[in-house]
C-alpha cells in the first residue's frame, strides 16, 4: 500500500496548490498540524505547525520518518512551529544521516524557534537549514540536479 506521501499530482493535473492530506493532533496531546502538498518543480513540501514537545515528538517523528522513506524531494517546512524542543534536533539530525544515505535531496526552513537551537547545538551544518521557502526549493532543486533523486 503506498502512502499518502506518494500521491503526487501527475504532470497532466491542475490542482499545483492541492494538499495531498491534513493531519492534527488531539488538543489533549498538544498543538502539532502536518500538511502536505506538492510544490514547484515536483518537489513535496511538508508544513508542520504548532509546538514540537513531548507530547508531539512520537508524531513529529514518524511523519520525517515517512517522508523520506517515500524517497522523494521534499521541503521540510517549519516557519509556523512555536516551540522546538531539543529533542525534535536528534530527530532531525538522525533525519538528516538518513536522508544522505538514501540520496533523497531535502531541505528545512523555519523561524527562530528552529533556527536558534540549529544554530546554538552546531547543527546548522549537517541538516540542510535555509533562511525561507524559496530558498529551500532552490537547494533542493540543486540537488536534484546534481544528481539526487527526483519525484
């Protein structure tokens, strides 16, 4: 069974802006909201909004987990997260290591919430983080290029 990850729009849809799906947390575990949506040049972009803390970490997890396991360009988009545990870094740090395995070109943006501890644990070098989207996009794209893997 292939996940919703994969259900990229075919060359021949119209819908550029559709989301492939929607996904939120129960208000008793905490503000977590994934969604998932193609974007330009067939690269995914995967929003994550609300807190990443204890109570979201589990979620957090399994849905980098996915995207990369689908093997395709993405964007990891966290510019609307209000906290980032220090946790949510090995987990994008593990991400990371993983995704440079598989060749699966990807990228993170995201506020100060996410750029900060990034930059104060000297992550900044190993996760692909970028200042905005379209920055993000265009590292991915580059990837690709180079010889990463393409949707």
């Amino acid at each position: 069974m292939k996940s919703v990850l994969s259900a990229l729009p075919r060359q021949d849809d119209h819908a550029e802006n559709s989301t492939l799906f929607s996904w939120a947390l129960e208000p008793e575990y905490g503000r977590l909201t994934v969604a998932c949506s193609p974007g330009a040049g067939g690269i995914l972009v995967v929003r994550i909004s609300g807190d990443i803390d204890v109570t979201t970490l589990p979620a957090f997890g399994s849905h980098l987990v996915e995207a990369i396991d689908e093997r395709l360009p993405f964007v990891l988009d966290l510019t609307d997260v209000q906290f980032c545990c220090a946790a949510a870094l090995s987990i994008l740090d593990v991400m990371a290591a993983r995704a440079r395995r598989l060749a699966v070109p990807w990228a993170v943006t995201g506020n100060n919430s996410v750029r900060r501890p990034l930059t104060a644990m000297g992550m900044a070098t190993t996760i692909p983080y970028c200042a905005d989207l379209e920055d993000a996009f265009c590292r991915v794209a580059k990837e690709i290029h180079q010889g990463g893997r393409s949707a």
